[in-house]
C-alpha cells in the first residue's frame, strides 16, 4: 500500500476524512501506465499451417545435408533386409543421389502413404518405441526429402510380377506408374534443396560434402558387415565391401592400410551387454577420434560413454595429444538404451551408463595388456608395422605372476655406497653376502658403486657386478647364472683414482641421493572414476604372461642412455630413463591408491565466485567434491568458500578445475578431473627421481630394471604414453650391408 506524502499535515488529512486520501495524495507520474496512452497491437490469429510449410520445417531437422538424405535411405534399406546396397553420388550429393537395395520393397499400395509424415511401417504403439530393433521409425525421412527435392522411387517385391515406379516435386506427386524393375527398392534424389535457397546458400563445397558423405559411408559399411556396400563418387567407385559378415573385412576395404595392419580383436561379455570389436595397437594412432566408432545394436551412434571408456583403457600407453583407433560393438537389449532423442537417431542413453562405462574401460584394458604393444622401428623413410592381429595370451593369474619391487614401499635411489652401512647378510650394505645357490659366502671389494636400482654393488675397476647369484659375462633378463659356476669369494680391488664403472666416480658424492619416501606418506590419490558403482570391477594388477623382455641376451649401454638386447631376429633398444620412470610412477600411485583421502587446509581459502547456475550445480555436487577432498561452505547467495584442497593440489590447479567444473556433465567427469592433476604430480616426481641420460648402468642393473618392467601392467610405454623400448628387426640391419 502506498504511503501518504509527508507534506500533508495532520489538520489537511482529518480534512479528507471518508475520501481516499492514501491514494489521491500520490503524485501523477507513479501511474504512467493510468495516464499515458499506450496503444497495443492486435494479437495474430493462430492457423494451421500448409503442409508444404510444415514439411519443409521438418525436413530441415531431418535433411540437414545431402549425407543425412544419404543416411535414411540406406538404414531403410538395411531394415528391408538387403544383402547388397550401391549408393551413387554426383557433385557432392547436391545434384544427383542414387539409393539401390535388393531388399524386400514395398507394397505398391503402400508407396503413397510412405511420403506422408509419420507413416511408418516399424513402430505401431508406444510399447514398440521401448523395443527397437529397426534402424528407422519416426515416419519423418521420405516425406522430409521428397519436400525439398526431385524424388524418383521404384519397388518392387519378389513375389509381384511389376513394380511401381513413382516421382514427386517438392513433396507432389507429378507421376505414377507400373514398370519392370528388380526386385528391391531405387530411391533417386536430385536437385537438393532446390526449393529452400536459405539453406541451398549455405551448403558447403561439393568436395566438403563428399568428405561428409565418405565419412558416413564408411560408418554403415562397418555397422554391418554381412551386407555388401558399393560406394560410387562422380561415376568413380571408392569401395566396395565383400559382405561376409567380418568386421575385418569391411574395414580393409574402407579405411587406411596402415591402420588395419595394426588392429587386433577383441570379445568380452556380462549380464548387462555383448561386446566385440577392433582396437590399434600402440604403433598406429591418430590426431583426433575420427577413428573412435560406436555400434550399438547395429546402429552408429555418438556416446561420451564410450570414448570415456577407451580414453581410460589407453592412459599411460599414448602420449595425450594422441588417440588410437577403436571400432567397438555392443549388443544390448533395446529397453536398456534410448535412441529416440534426436531426429538424426545418433545421440543415444544408456539405462545403466555407470555401470556400463566401467565394464567397458577395465575389460579393454585387460585386452591392451595381454598383447606386446611395442613399436617396429625401420631404417627407411616410412614406419615398418607389425603384421596382422596376433592371438590373444590369456592373462597370468595374479599368484603366478613374477613378483614386483613395486610390492614392497619405495626407499628411494641411493647411488653412493655409505662406507659405515653395515648389517646381517639380508642388508644390501653389508660386507658379507650368503650365495643362495652355492651356500658360500662372498666378500665385498673395497672400493664399490652402488646399483642405482636395487642397491647392490659393483666393482669399480672392471665394472662386474659383485652379487654371486648373476654372472656379469652372459646376463639375462631373468638374472641366472648361466655358467651356473660357483663363487666362493672375491678378492679386494682398489685403485688410487676411485674411478667407477663407465668413468664416473659416484664415491664423490658426500651424501645419498634419495627420493624421500616420506613425502607419500599423507598423500593420497582420490576415489578413481569407477569407484561406488554398485557392478564396480577393478583392474587387477596383472601382467602378461609373456614379455618381449623375455629371455633377451644383454648387449650392452648405448650412449649412456639406451640399453641393448638381443632376441631371436631383432634388437630391443630400451630407453633406461623412461623405463625407472614407469617403475617409480607405478610404485607411487599404487601407494596413493591404497590409502584414504588426505586434504590439506588452505592457508587462504580460495573465494569461488558463481553465477546462479554454476551456483545451483556446485550444490547439486557438493557431495560428490567432498568425496573427492574439496570442502566447500556457502558464502552469500551465490558464491562459495573452499577451506580445503586434496593432497597434490596447488592453488593454480585448484582454481583451473573449478574454472572448468561446469563442463562436467556427470560425476564420474567431476572425479576424472580431480585426477588429472594429481596423475600429473607423480609423473613429475617419478621423471625428477629416475636414472637420467648419460648415467653408466652396470649389465647388473640393467638386469634388474628389466626384471621390475617385467612385473608391471604396460612395460612397453613410459607414464606420459611414450614408448620405452622400439625393435629392429635383423633384415633391416642387413639391408644396410647390402646383404639381402
């Protein structure tokens, strides 16, 4: 209620008494709605629109490209039940498009009702949208493309003598007719979008929309093997598939040469979904996730679920601003997925995502780890590739598998022998060591170097390792005397110089270098992305069964910095820096993964400053944050106070993941992003901690670097996805003596 003016007086308001004073006193210009003339306009009647104006909105949805028209003609002629289907095209689709099946074809008294929206013959209820098994059923393509183009269609079913062969014009039947055709359907298409200039002006090149058009081809060539794809483009044939119901097949007569020489194959299952496909190994990968293709139920489609799950099976075996190809094919049953989200039916949801996505991510890892995924380096210009998929190595249960240093806590690298270190015969600086294989006992030389990775000791003057368990002529990766020739004890060596193997005198240090196992001590990597679902199976810390390591002859160092071996045929390169750093990277996350989630306090608390949706979103996740380690507290309407961090995160990060955290759509994103940061400090600390260039290993130390990668899930790639070691095959090495 308004108030009265503060001018008037008491005596001028008892004046007024039984008028409306509360309401005259107010001045004129509060209603200027009362007294200024304000002249609406007259509301537009509300009309049906024409149905040549209401299928061209729609066939702006459906028809959005001459590959979407390309794209509902071929799906129905994959739910007629062809065997072969030949797609022709001209001038990029614009011009001319040509559709040919040897499916069923249609009743010639349904060819008419077939151009009218939402006349179907796949879906009759609302139960059979839950229960899909058809590539189409919206009723929308044919009426949609017959608007905006020049449409032939000829049919004709098996048992009929004649088909019908019918054409239109912008939606209109111009003709209709009885004619002799093959049994099948052939949809011609031409002059797209003749009758829509808007979007005829903004159509792409010809040569874009063929690249377009090759895309999708390709996509329903590999979505259904058994049928036989011809593609024709400007009267040349691209390709042609054999239809025999391999994928192998289908994607050697579609994609690159160099790729289907790396794929190998894949099949696991559960309750919940059948999964089949191809994957590339480590020696082939690509700049973006073109390659990266989903099949659910026969039909393509595009799923954050699924390139989530691949992204995690290859960590760590790919540097990040690579990705490998990935054909993958699921079998579900209909009522678990919706497809009816978006006209062009390739957006799809999962029931029970979650789930799915965890399968999926440790199912095809256990694929990538049973298989040697290391690079064939050549002498010529272009990279050699290994030869087609190998059969699959079952994986070693995790009782028989070689036992890891990883198992026990990490102590650091000490590169210096500490001339008062002594202890029982267990203890590495001891001077007395119990041979294991003989019972004697070996005397230590007076001026050593310790193994930069296990600890033990070398002669400084000869180089030779002083454990009596491995013989320094003939070392192997498994660490066996091969002379099997007893050692009784060593005589004292010294040398005025102090001079080590390879020329470095480690003795000059006045102190160990080691790694402060400490600082592991209260961090903590937080809950991993699959963690709380109820179907959860977490990767088992397996290895394979056989490595490439396996029975390698030591060669020798190259450079200082690469470690030689021999096997069979070829030669194995191992770069020993990045191999100690995936064994001290493995070591630290299994450490944090074992423990609870650690937060460290803010000495300033970081102000989040939100607009009203992040606002709502930040307390619709506040659970999921604390699980991760952020500790959150309202401040204000809209913005927030963040007291606490997890362990590893520094400022900068902090304020980028919170910068970013709208961009997640699910919490299984939110819990990928707390990660990275954290995944990215170890791999920092194991690169700073591990043997660099130029260090001198003893064949003893190599050794034992070998034994440790044998143990770990992906010996063959450093933590950035880098490869450690690289093969020569002999041939290439006597090509450059002409020996061929």
């Amino acid at each position: 209620m308004t108030q009265p003016n503060k001018s008037m007086n008491e005596e001028q308001l008892a004046g007024h008494e039984g008028d409306d004073v509360l309401t005259s006193s107010v001045p004129e210009q509060i209603h200027p709605v009362v007294t200024e003339a304000h002249t609406l306009p007259e509301p537009k009647r509300i009309q049906r629109l024409s149905p040549q104006v209401s299928d061209k909105i729609a066939a702006g949805e459906v028809v959005e490209r001459p590959a979407a028209v390309i794209k509902e003609l071929v799906e129905n002629a994959i739910d007629a039940g062809s065997t072969r289907i030949v797609v022709e095209v001209e001038q990029g689709g614009k011009k001319y498009i040509r559709v040919t099946d040897n499916g069923c074809g249609m009743n010639p008294e349904d060819v008419p009702l077939a151009f009218e929206r939402h006349a179907t013959s796949k879906v009759a209820s609302i139960d059979d949208l839950v229960s899909l098994r058809t590539l189409g059923f919206r009723g929308e393509a044919l009426s949609s493309i017959a608007a905006v183009s020049y449409l032939e269609l000829t049919t004709r079913r098996q048992k009929d003598e004649e088909g019908l062969h019918m054409t239109l014009a912008g939606g209109r039947e111009t003709d209709r007719r009885a004619t002799s055709a093959a049994h099948g359907t052939t949809v011609v298409v031409k002059d797209l979008f003749f009758n829509t200039p808007a979007r005829l002006k903004f159509m792409k090149s010809a040569a874009s929309e063929a690249a377009y058009i090759s895309d999708l081809m390709t996509k329903l060539a590999l979505s259904h093997p058994g049928i036989s794809f011809q593609f024709v483009l400007d009267k040349r044939l691209v390709f042609k598939t054999p239809g025999d119901d391999k994928v192998f097949s289908a994607a050697y007569a579609t994609l690159e040469r160099g790729l289907t020489r790396s794929l190998f194959e894949f099949s696991f299952e559960n309750e919940l979904v059948k999964v089949t496909g191809w994957a590339s190994k480590i020696d082939y990968t690509r700049g973006n996730r073109n390659y990266q293709m989903t099949f659910v139920n026969g039909r393509y489609v595009k799923s954050r679920m699924t390139l989530d799950a691949i992204q995690y099976a290859y960590q760590g075996l790919l540097p990040g601003s690579r990705f490998p190809a990935v054909l993958l094919y699921l079998e579900i049953q209909p009522d678990a997925c919706d497809v009816n989200i978006h006209p062009q039916k390739t957006e799809i949801k999962f029931e029970r995502e979650d789930a799915l996505r965890n399968f999926l991510s440790v199912e095809l890892k256990r694929a990538l780890e049973q298989r040697q995924q290391v690079p064939v380096k050549s002498f010529v210009a272009k990279p050699a590739f290994e030869p087609g998929p190998s059969a699959p190595v079952p994986a070693l249960d995790s009782f028989n598998r070689p036992k890891s240093h990883t198992e026990s806590p990490y102590n650091g690298i000490n590169i210096r022998r500490d001339s008062s270190s002594s202890g029982t015969e267990s203890t590495l600086g001891s001077d007395t060591k119990l041979n294991s294989v003989t019972g004697t006992k070996t005397e230590s030389v007076s001026d050593t170097k310790t193994n930069l990775v296990t600890g033990t000791h070398t002669d400084s003057v000869t180089g030779t390792d002083l454990d009596p368990e491995t013989d320094p002529s003939a070392i192997s990766v498994t660490g066996t005397n091969s002379k099997n020739v007893p050692v009784t004890q060593t005589s004292n060596v010294s040398r005025e110089s102090g001079s080590s193997y390879g020329g470095r005198d480690f003795t000059k240090h006045s102190e160990p270098i080691r790694f402060d196992s400490t600082l592991l001590e209260n961090l903590v990597i937080p809950e991993t992305r699959f963690a709380g679902l109820e179907e959860a199976a977490r990767p088992t810390e397996t290895a394979p069964t056989e490595t490439l390591y396996d029975s390698a002859r030591y060669v020798g160092q190259l450079f200082k910095s690469f470690l030689m071996y021999e096997k069979e045929n070829h030669i194995l390169l191992i770069d020993q820096h990045a191999a100690h750093e995936k064994i001290l990277y493995a070591r630290m996350k299994r450490d944090y993964e074992r423990r609870e989630v650690v937060r460290q306090l803010l000495v300033e608390p970081i102000l989040i400053e939100c607009d009203q949706a992040t606002a709502l979103l930040l307390g619709e996740r506040s659970e999921t944050l604390e699980k991760i380690g952020f500790t959150l507290e309202p401040f204000g309407e809209t913005d927030f106070i963040l007291r606490e961090v997890p362990m590893l995160f520094d400022v900068p990060g902090t304020k980028r993941f919170f910068e970013q955290l709208k961009d997640k759509e699910s919490a299984h994103e939110l819990r990928a992003a707390a990660q990275k940061p954290i995944e990215d400090r170890l791999m920092s600390m194991a690169c700073k901690a591990a043997v660099k260039s130029n260090d001198a290993l003893t064949p003893f130390e190599a050794a034992q670097l070998i034994k440790e990668l044998r143990t770990l899930e992906s010996p063959y790639t450093c933590p950035h996805g880098r490869p450690l070691v690289v093969r020569m095959e002999r041939q290439e090495i006597e090509k450059k003596f002409l020996r061929t």
